[in-house]
C-alpha cells in the first residue's frame, strides 16, 4: 500500500461504494457500513488489513451534564503480541472525550483509524430525543491505496506526500509530490458563465453562452474561454466594446494586458483581455454583428 516512511504505511480507508459510511439508526446509536481499511500501528507491528463484513452498531454515552464533549469513531486494532489487554482481534468502537465547553477531539490509542466525529451535547440521552445526527456527525475518513495508485480525496489534504512522485486526488484535478511540495496538475474545471455588458447576447455565430475557467498548462495558470456575442448595429460593438457587466475574478486576470486575434463577422478582430478583469473588443474595418471566443486561451501569469 501508499508508504508514509520507510517502514510505515499510510492508514485510511479504501475506497468503494459507501465504505465505512455513518449514519445514526437511534437516538443514541450510529451504524458503521461495511468496508475495508488499512490501520497502521507501530513501526514494530506494521499495518493491518481489515475488513468489517457487517454492519455495526454502537451506542453513544449520555451527554455530560454541564459541558458538551467530542467522541471519535475508530477502526481498531488489537494485538496481543505489542499489548497488555491479552486480545488479538479488530473492532468499530468509540473513544469518548473530554466534556469541555469548547471540546475537542480525544487522542486516540495506537492502531486506530480515525473514521468520523460525533459531538455530544450536555445533557443529550434517549429521554431527551437524542443526538440530531445530521449537525453531530463529522467525516473524518482518510483514504489509502495500493502503491503507485492515485490516494483519494478525504478529510484533510495537509499531508506531506512519501516519495517524489505520488499523486493524490484534490477534488478537482491531482497533485504530485515533488519531493518538497504538492505540485498542481493540470485540472479539470467546470465552466463558468459570464455576465454579458448591456447590447451584447450570447450564441453569437451559434457558438453558444460566453463562459470561461482557470487551468493550469504546465505548471503556468491559464484562462480559457468559450462561446460566442452578437450585438445591433453592424461594426459597433456596444459599450465601447468592453463585453462583460461584470469584471473576472482577480484569479482570472492576466499579469499584463494580453491581446489575442479572434474570429468575427467578417473579418478578424482583436480581443483584449486587461488586467482589471474586463474583456474588450477592439473592432477593425468589415466587422459585422458577432465575434466568437471559442479557442481562446491565454496565461495569466507574469
């Protein structure tokens, strides 16, 4: 599995349909689904694969009452050969906190896998309705996977990576580990459409809405754009040109004033794409009623 030192392996879980999933099924109790874990204990143990083939139920203790606690869900694992309790054997259980009025989370013992957090009220217990599991319950899964394998987005991305190399998910693209730091691939961003000036629509030339979104090519942040305008009168974009009502975020200006050619009716014009976040068009002799921004792209870096 994915190292985290020489003799250590990174715990979590493993990912696959709801692994390890949480969901309260009483008052007082929460159910833990089926799924498969890697649980690390000592350099000396090493890491133990486990799988919980059933689901199972445990049972919160009452509130404390005065002061509301934290109490943590774990995956556990028991060896007699590195413990004084005499059992071998792996279980779902849940360390209890400390009641504090600003709790946090208890340290847990060796070999165990942190799996979600439940915040106990003061004075909450069956006879007074209950934990509201939907505001009680904390993801705190982490995940694992095979060596050389893509690590899965969890709770917590602050993690030094083990070996130049080693990818992980972010959420929206990977990272790799450089030796030093998490170095941004390029990602995978959705769209965002833009708010057009007053006399221009989009689709224009049937390119569709004006939307735009941030990559990174090569390590250099780009913006990328798509669709296309129209406006009335033939030759005069409206607004002085200037297209957007409102300006790009300031992660989507470029360092300098950039200048690109684009398509329009007619002829080929020029779109200038300036550092306050506004995009203009600067027309030329033959332009019609559209232009296109379909293809565009260009750094943002200086």
């Amino acid at each position: 599995m994915a190292p985290e030192t020489a003799m250590t392996t990174r715990d979590g879980v493993i990912a696959g349909g709801s692994a390890l999933n949480a969901t309260g099924v009483g008052t007082m109790q929460i159910q833990i689904a089926v799924g498969r874990a890697l649980v690390q204990g000592t350099e000396a143990q090493g890491a133990y694969p486990v799988a919980v083939t059933a689901p199972e139920t445990l049972t919160v203790a009452d509130g404390n009452a005065q002061n509301p606690r934290i109490d943590v869900v774990v995956l556990r694992v028991y060896d007699s050969l590195y413990g004084t309790d005499g059992q071998t054997l792996a279980r779902v259980e849940i360390v209890e906190g400390q009641p504090n009025a600003s709790p946090t989370p208890p340290p847990l013992p060796s070999a165990a896998l942190r799996l979600w957090e439940i915040t106990v009220p003061a004075g909450v217990s069956a006879g007074t309705g209950g934990i509201q599991w939907s505001s009680a319950l904390a993801d705190r899964r982490r995940y694992t996977s095979a060596y050389g394998g893509i690590i899965p987005r969890g709770w917590g991305l602050s993690f030094a990576g083990a070996y130049p190399g080693q990818y992980r998910d972010n959420g929206n693209g990977l990272d790799r580990w450089d030796g030093s730091a998490w170095q941004t691939l390029d990602p995978v961003i959705g769209w965002t459409p833009v708010t057009l000036a007053t006399g221009y629509t989009n689709n224009g030339n049937a390119q569709g809405s004006v939307r735009y979104r941030r990559i990174t090519v090569g390590g250099v942040p780009h913006l990328q754009l798509r669709g296309g305008v129209s406006w009335t009168t033939s030759g005069s974009p409206p607004n002085s040109g200037n297209l957007l009502a409102s300006v790009l975020p300031a992660n989507c200006r470029p360092a300098s004033l950039t200048s690109l050619p684009i398509a329009a009716g007619g002829v080929d014009i020029k779109l200038d794409a300036q550092t306050g976040g506004q995009l203009r068009l600067i027309g030329s002799t033959g332009l019609t009623t559209w232009a296109a921004l379909s293809g565009v792209q260009y750094p943002l870096d200086a």
